[in-house]
C-alpha cells in the first residue's frame, strides 16, 4: 500500500502550530508595540514642547520687564540668563539681532520664523522643530511688543530622541521575546495536542505489525475518551474477526487432510496395480495423481501459512550458520553444491524447518519458472549487520509490474514464465515472504546478471559474518 509522504521543505503539524504560535504573538506584539511607541512619542514630545514654551515664556516675561528700565542693555540681559545646557538665545530689539552665544546668529533660525512672528499680534509662542549643528531642537519664538520686539529660544530634542531611542530597543526586544515566548507556548501546546496522535500513531503501527493486543491507553479527558473507545472496541473487533478467520482457516485445512490422505493412499493402491488397467485408465489415474499431488502441495502451504500468522512455530528458535543451511537445502533438491557460492557466513537467529522451506520454495520457483537454478550468492552487509542471499535463475525474469504482485498469495507467474512440471499453487513466493518477515528480513525480486530473475532475502545476523576464504566477486 503506498503511502503520501511529505514533500522536502514542508513544516509537520507541529511544525505549523509553533510557528502560527510564533507568529501571531510577534504580531500582536509588534502592533503594540508600535502603538505604545507611537503614543509614548507623541505624549513625550508635547511634554516637551509644553516645557520648553514655559521656560522661554518665563525668558520672555522676564526680558520684557527688564528693558523697561532705562538703563536696559539687550546683550547685557541675555548674558545673565540662567538657560538650561545646549540652550541658547537670539532677541530682535530696535532694529538689532543679539545672542546668548557669540557663535549663534539668526541665520540659525528656521527659514520664515521671523517673518512668521512679525506679522502676528499675539504673545502666544510659536514653536517649530528645527535642526541646529545637525541635532534636533525646537526653536521658539515669543514676541515682546507690538514693535517686531521678539525673544527667540533653541531648545535641544537630545534627551527626548535618547529616550525614545532606548524605548523603541526596549519594545523591539519584547517584541522578540513575545514572538519566541509563542514558539514555546506553541512548542508546548503542540506536544499536549500531539500526544493523542502519537500515541494512535504508535498503536496503529503496532497493530499493523501483527500485534493486535495493543490498544490506546485510557484517558479521563472528555473530549478524547470518544474516540479511545471507539478506536479500542474496532481493534477489537477487528482481532476477534481476524481470530475468527484463523482458526476457521486452520480447521478447514485440517479437516482436508484427514480425506486427502486417504485419497492418496487409495491412489497409490490403484498405482501399484496400474499395470493391470487399460491404457485410458492409466492416463487419467496420472492425471488423479497429478492433481492429489498438487492438492496435498497447496495443502502443506496453506496449513503453515495459517501456523506463521496465528504465531504457532512447532520447533524453537535457534542460532543457524547460513552456509550450511543453504549447502542443506540444494543437496536436498538434487542440485551441484558449486552453485552456492559463499562471499562472507553469517549466524542468524531462526527456526530451521520454516527457513528451510522458505529457500526450498524459492530454489523450486526457480526450477519450475526459470529455466532452473543458476547461482546462490551468501553475503553480508557489515554496516547493517545483515545477510544477503542472492537466488538467480537464467529464465525469462520478471516484469517491472509483476516484481511484487508475485508475492500476492494465489499469484502464480506471468505467461513469461516457462512452467516445467506442473502447475504452482500460488503460495510458494508468499509463503517464503511471511517466513522472512516472521524472522524480521524482508524479500524482493530484481534482474539477475544471469539474464532472468534475482530474488535478494536479506536476514538480520546476530555475530560479525565470517568471510570465506575463497571470497569472490560482488554479484
């Protein structure tokens, strides 16, 4: 069964959830951020625009009652003004332009401010936001009589923009801190809402790997309680109804022995005694028997198919060399001893009988559809831990689409395939692939360098292969 994977780049749920976490708070954080900054600024900077008028008002009250008196000398005024730091003074008075400051003269002003002041007939201040040697200041002007009289005040912006500087690194950085307390409020709300789903995830692997005895664990919440026992009672029932199958599977078979071998002993009564029928009787009597023999085939099959799935094994688990295993099973068959061909031994931990007939079924397949056995290849794959057999045959191979149906129980070759002697029962190739899953390897067919099929089973050694002291070439 193929399955979606997912596409490289592409974030799991988990992954979405931490970063829309993320996200959103860096969102949010950053509009308030910019709404606290954009208020905070505008509030500090009336402040200081309210301040610094007052201050120059007080100047301008205080300058206007001073040149009053008849003595009065302009310069002389400005001089002993107590003004704040980096705060300087200009004043229009009789037609003259005096200063604070020696190094300020009225080309400091905004460009307009003066005609902007002499034509207005008010006292209120009028401030506007200037730059002077490169820095912010506030220039404010303040008329003094109705004369064109005006006191003109620079007030610096210094430590307004320093404090909105270290205000505006202050909300970046819980702008930052918000969005990465997201990804961790994400990070953990992910995992609560995930566990769920690993743990389905969990169980369902376990159960499609053939233990149906698991089942998800209890839970007290109420929104997930639903679907536990919903979940728990269809495995259940889906292992009372595979049960249910087995045992009708094992018993069905069962039952068929019992008259099959009373079939085949009549028969071969009736074969001892073949001599004395006719002609025609003796060719359907072969035939009887072709078929009894075929039949008792798909019965063996079918029984230790129905032994490997119900997990009843009749011999114990034991530590196997592979080479003699597999030396065992080709002399068993009739075939040279030169055609296993052995690079490196490994010891697997196995039930002899199941193997044998695993690699008896495959060495047979090769026989009856592949032109006969070529080659067995032992080897080992050192990184892995595993042994590599190889069984090749120079027959007609397989096709691309057929390479795993032949697997499929009842799936008997493609009409490429040459038939020898009979016909198979379609449960040979499946047999042998139940057999080496049971034993944790897997099975799968490919092109063999002879010309026909290669059938690659790899098993899981359990001590460092032994290489052969007449390694040969990688097949």
């Amino acid at each position: 069964m193929s399955s979606t994977r997912p596409r490289r780049g592409t974030l799991g749920l988990r992954g979405r959830v931490v970063v829309s976490f993320s996200v959103g708070a860096g969102f949010i954080s950053l509009i308030i951020a910019i709404s606290v900054f954009t208020l905070s600024r505008s509030y500090m900077l009336n402040q200081r625009e309210r301040s610094a008028e007052r201050q120059a008002s007080t100047h301008a009250a205080f300058v206007r009652n001073s040149l009053s008196a008849p003595d009065a000398s302009a310069g002389r005024l400005l001089a002993t003004l107590e003004t704040p730091v980096d705060t300087f003074l200009l004043m229009y008075w009789n037609q003259e332009w005096f200063s604070s400051e020696p190094n300020v003269g009225p080309t400091d002003l905004p460009a307009g401010l003066y005609a902007q002041t002499s034509t207005t007939k008010t006292e209120s201040p009028l401030t506007v936001h200037t730059s002077f040697h490169g820095q912010p200041y506030l220039a404010i002007a303040i008329p003094l009589d109705d004369k064109g009289a005006t006191l003109y005040e620079l007030a610096p912006l210094l430590e307004l923009q320093a404090t909105l500087r270290v205000l505006r690194i202050v909300l970046g950085v819980c702008a930052a801190a918000a969005a990465l307390g997201g990804a961790g409020l994400g990070l953990w709300a992910s995992r609560r809402v995930l566990t769920p789903l690993h743990q389905l995830g969990e169980t369902s692997a376990r159960i499609a790997g053939g233990d149906l005895d698991s089942r998800l664990p209890p839970t007290g919440d109420r929104e997930l309680i639903t679907i536990v026992d919903s979940f728990n009672s269809m495995v259940d029932s889906l292992q009372q109804r595979i049960e249910r199958e087995r045992r009708f599977f094992g018993d069905v078979s069962h039952e068929l022995r019992t008259p099959l071998t009373t079939l085949i002993a009549s028969v071969g009564v009736l074969v001892r005694h073949s001599f004395d029928l006719p002609d025609r009787s003796q060719r359907a009597l072969s035939l009887i028997t072709a078929e009894l023999d075929h039949l008792r085939r798909l019965l063996d099959d079918l029984l230790a198919l129905a032994r490997i799935e119900a997990g009843l094994h009749q011999d114990p688990l034991e530590q196997l060399s592979l080479e003699e295993l597999l030396t065992n099973t080709i002399e068993s068959l009739r075939h040279p001893a030169e055609l296993l061909e052995v690079e490196a031994d490994s010891v697997v931990s196995g039930r002899k009988k199941a193997l044998e007939r695993a690699f008896l079924n495959l060495i047979a397949n090769a026989d009856r559809h592949g032109d006969g056995l070529t080659k067995v290849t032992l080897t080992s794959d050192v990184s892995s831990r595993t042994a590599v057999i190889f069984v090749d045959d120079s027959g007609p191979g397989v096709s691309e689409e057929d390479r795993t149906r032949i697997f499929e129980r009842f799936a008997t070759g493609h009409t490429s395939r040459k038939t020898v002697s009979g016909t198979g029962t379609g449960l040979g190739l499946a047999l042998v692939t139940e057999t080496v899953a049971a034993h944790g390897g897997g099975v799968t067919c490919t092109t063999s360098p002879f010309g026909g099929a290669r059938f690659v089973v790899t098993l899981p050694a359990i001590d460092e292969p032994r290489a052969d002291s007449r390694p040969g070439s990688e097949p």
